[in-house]
C-alpha cells in the first residue's frame, strides 16, 4: 500500500476550529470523531508518572476514549493541525499536543541536520495576567505584552527549578519569563526554539520577581544528557540513571541509581528506589554503580544504602548477597541510535569469587525464658528467604519467606515448608539465631528424605 504524506499546518489551530480525529476510538479502527477547539493554551495535564511540560495543549470536545492517543487531528481541509494526547475519561473534553515543534523538527531531519534539544532543567506553566498581577507584574510589561500579541490571555511562570540543574540559584519558582536573547516569550514554542538553537551556550534570561527585574545568564544543556540511553541489568535487575521526567515529578537533581526493576538480587529494595551507595562506595551514576559491582566478590554480602523519592531523607539500608547462580553476566544496554538497535556490553568481575564454606552452627538455648523447651525451639528456628528469579513450573518468579526448623546440626538438615521454598532450584539463603550467620541452603527432593 502506498503511503500518502500528511501536510502540517499548526499555524491553523485556532478557538473555533472544526476538527476530526481519525483514530480507534475504543480499539475501533478507523473511527472518526468531531469536534471543536475551545482553547489553545491550556496547561499540560498532570497525569501519574509520565507527563508532558514546557508546552501546551489544544482543547476540544471530541469526546475520544482510549485508542486513539497519538493518531492525527485535521481540520475541514484535511490538513493536520494537532496531535491526540490525552482526555478526561468522564467528560466529553480531549487534549492535542501542538505541532510547531514537531514539524520544525522534521525539516531538520528532512534537510539532514542534527536534531538538538536545549534544556536548563526548569519547569514552566502559563498564568492568565490575573495571576501574574498576583506575583507583581509591573504594568509596563503587562501593557507592553497585551500591546505586542493582543490575544495573549497569561505570561510563562517558572513553578519548579531543579536542584544543580543550571537554572538553580538563578530561577526561582514564580518567576515571570519576559524576554529570552532580548526577544519577548509569549509562547512556549519561542523559548524551546531559543534554547533548542543554543546547546551548549550560555542565554540571557530576563524574570519579573517580585516586582524587580532580574536578568540571569544560564547555560543550556543538552535534553540528551539527562535522558537515560543505557540500562544495566543481571539476574532480572534493571537499573538506569535517574531521568528527567522522574526529577522532575518528584523535584530532583538529575543524579542516580534509580532502580526500574528490583528483580531477586535487590530484595527487599521496591522499584522507584535511587541507590546512595554499595558496600560504603558512592554511586552517583550508573557508572560508577557498574564499577562497584564490578569490585565485589560474587558470594559477598554487602551493604546497599537507597531512599525513595517521596521520602528522600528517610535513607534505608538493605544487606543484599551478591550471587548470579542463574546470571553469570552482567550487562550493560546502550541505544544506538543510528542501528536502532541495543548495543550489548557484558562486564566481568575483576575480583574471584568468595567459595562457599560450611560452617557448624552451635545450638545456644535462651537462658532469658523460663521455659527451657521453648528456648531450645526457638534457638532451633532459621529465618528463611527463598529466591526464584524466572518463571519455572507454572510458578512466577518471586521472593518468598518463612522459618525452617534445625533437625540435625550434624548433618545440617534444616526442615522448611514448601510454601517458603516451591522450587528446588530457587536459591536459598537462612540466618541462624542467635549469631545472625547468613548461611546458604541446598534443597533435597521430598523423595529423597523420605529414603
């Protein structure tokens, strides 16, 4: 089937305009919905994790439903003016993203130029003049903007400026933009053509704080930079750098370990956990994450120190084993964009591993409860964690626990029940009261104990 091009006209968006959205309307194919733009500045939406910001929405009654985000948004000449990118699931109201940048990006990419991204790590929403009068807007640049560009409705407003991000100590939240290289910002598409055209360069930035004026120079950085290209994964573990989009939501500086998936190896760590440090070592990126645990002997146990972001002064700190029983390789996922492809780099260990020794676990009874059978029971129970990293038996990978019972500390039998340990290849950690030893457990067949 031949493709047929769609002309972009974002220039043609206006309050009043007839639209239809082509898309699949509720997982149907080809549906086709009407409507009309009531707005062209409203704020991004603010959904729960990812969200869209420094730009703005078109609004519309088209009443679409789940199916058609991202399919195109023409007007009555067949013409795409927007794109689908969200609604409100009970009402009849839907959002477009714009497409000015879009469209100045593809000619880029059309005349063979490199595609940059300029950011200076600041979050910036639109306030009607009304609000802006709030956070003391002379008159002069009010009566200058409505003079300059009379169906503006609000300024850009700085709500969050990130810590050691280039904006930090020189933004503040509530900050009115006014000018940008001496030109007045009345949209987002001028300041993201500003900074997108100065990577690597330092702009002049001018703010209304306060009633005073006040003109900062602010290096823009490459958007690159602080979106994660690469992840490391072992033993079903996903770790990456923090990306902007966490930073941002949570109102962070763009540095560390964030962990996407805890896999086995991290247990008790959640997912959404920024690592502080391995083993009493620093990792403020994943490469210095790679270069701990690189050091680390497999079959160590070590300290991991992490916090969360919605309690980012609350550091906890979890004793994880370093054992790759069912991963020997540690990998490192880079994107290439010019293959399209992942690149695969696979890091060895530069330390041997630690062997596993027997150890002989005395029996020490309690001499703090009276009751001699019970302190002899309880000097007798191990705390059991059974770790099963892939889906085996129509069972899925998880971490279960449990107490075993000590049957023979000749031998080193431990009795444990099945709903602590499912698999016998799960790997099998214990630890032993009252010394708290960590020792490792080796299942045997119920077949085999019976004999």
């Amino acid at each position: 089937m031949d493709l047929i091009a769609v002309e972009l006209a974002p220039g043609l968006a206006t309050v009043g305009t007839e639209i239809k959205l082509i898309g699949n309307d509720s997982g149907e194919s080809g549906s086709i919905l009407s409507g009309y733009i009531s707005r062209v500045d409203r704020n991004t939406l603010i959904y729960s994790q990812y969200t869209d910001f420094n730009t703005c929405y078109y609004q519309a009654n088209a009443s679409a439903s789940s199916g058609s985000s991202g399919s195109p948004v023409f007007n009555v000449d067949g013409l795409a003016i927007g794109l689908q990118a969200g609604g409100i699931s009970n009402a009849s109201t839907d959002y477009f993203l714009p497409l000015d940048a879009p469209q100045r990006v593809l000619k880029q990419i059309q005349n063979g130029g490199e595609v940059k991204r300029g950011d200076i790590q600041t979050v910036f929403k639109r306030k009607p003049f009304l609000g802006c009068q709030h956070l003391r807007l002379s008159d002069k640049w009010e009566s200058l903007f409505r003079k300059t560009f009379p169906n503006l409705k609000g300024l850009i407003v700085a709500e969050k400026v990130l810590p050691e991000g280039p904006s930090d100590g020189k933004l503040e939240a509530g900050d009115i933009l006014i000018k940008i290289n001496g030109k007045l910002v009345d949209q987002f598409l001028c300041l993201n053509t500003v900074l997108d055209e100065n990577v690597g360069q330092t702009v002049s930035v001018l703010v209304a704080r306060h009633g005073c004026d006040i003109e900062q120079d602010i290096a823009v950085q490459d958007l690159n930079e602080i979106t994660p290209s690469c992840f490391f994964s072992f033993d079903r573990t996903i770790l990456h750098d923090i990306s902007y989009q966490v930073a941002h939501r949570y109102g962070l500086a763009c540095s560390g370990v964030f962990v996407s998936d805890p896999g086995y190896f991290l247990h008790p760590i959640r997912r959404l956990a920024i690592i502080d440090s391995v083993n009493h070592n620093r990792t403020p990126n994943l490469v210095a994450f790679v270069q701990v645990m690189k050091e680390i002997p497999v079959g160590t146990s070590v300290p991991i120190k992490y916090w969360y972001p919605d309690s980012r002064y609350n550091l906890e700190t979890a004793v994880v084993t370093i054992n790759r029983g069912w991963s020997q390789k540690l990998k490192m996922f880079k994107r290439n964009d010019t293959t399209g492809d992942w690149d695969v780099e696979v890091h060895a260990n530069t330390s041997p591993s630690v062997q596993q020794a027997r150890h002989r676990v005395p029996h020490r009874p309690s001499t703090r409860i009276i009751d001699q059978v019970v302190a002899k029971t309880i000097s007798s129970l191990v705390r059991v964690k059974c770790y099963t990293p892939l889906a085996l038996d129509g069972l899925s990978a998880n971490v279960t626990s449990g107490l075993g019972l000590v049957i023979d500390t000749t031998g080193g039998y431990i009795i444990i029940s099945r709903t602590s340990a499912e698999l016998l290849s799960s790997i099998i950690h214990g630890t032993t009261t009252p010394s708290f030893n960590t020792i490792r457990i080796s299942c045997i067949p119920q077949s085999r104990a019976q004999d």
